[in-house]
C-alpha cells in the first residue's frame, strides 16, 4: 500500500474516533422538545439541573430559523 494512502487512512481514523471522544466527553444529554401546537412551532431546549437560573429565549419570524 502507498505510504501516502496509509497515511491518510490514519489520519481519518483518528479524526472520526476524536470526534465520537469529543462528543461523548462535551454532550451535556439536552435534547429538544419539539413543540406543534396551534400554529406554533418550536424546539424547546431544557436541562433539568438548571432549575431557576437565567434563560435565554430566541424567537424567528422564518421558518429555518431566521432571527
């Protein structure tokens, strides 16, 4: 096998097992609620830890989100 080639291969290897590491390590397990109600569309982000802090809330005229 060309040496190039081995190289390469290594390399992708080691990005795509960096990037499964990385996730597990930084993944806090919020995952969205989509809410479809009334006209009304969203995903609703929460962690349940983080009982009477602060918040921050994004609303967007646009469907793909424009702000």
């Amino acid at each position: 096998m060309n040496k190039n080639i081995l190289i390469g291969i290594s390399v992708l290897v080691i990005i795509v097992l960096g990037y499964f590491v990385l996730d597990s390590i930084l993944f806090d397990g919020v995952k969205p609620k989509v809410i479809n109600e009334n006209g009304f569309q969203a995903n609703y982000y929460s962690n349940p830890k983080i009982e009477g802090k602060a918040s921050v809330v994004l609303s967007g005229g646009g469907q793909w989100g424009d702000y």
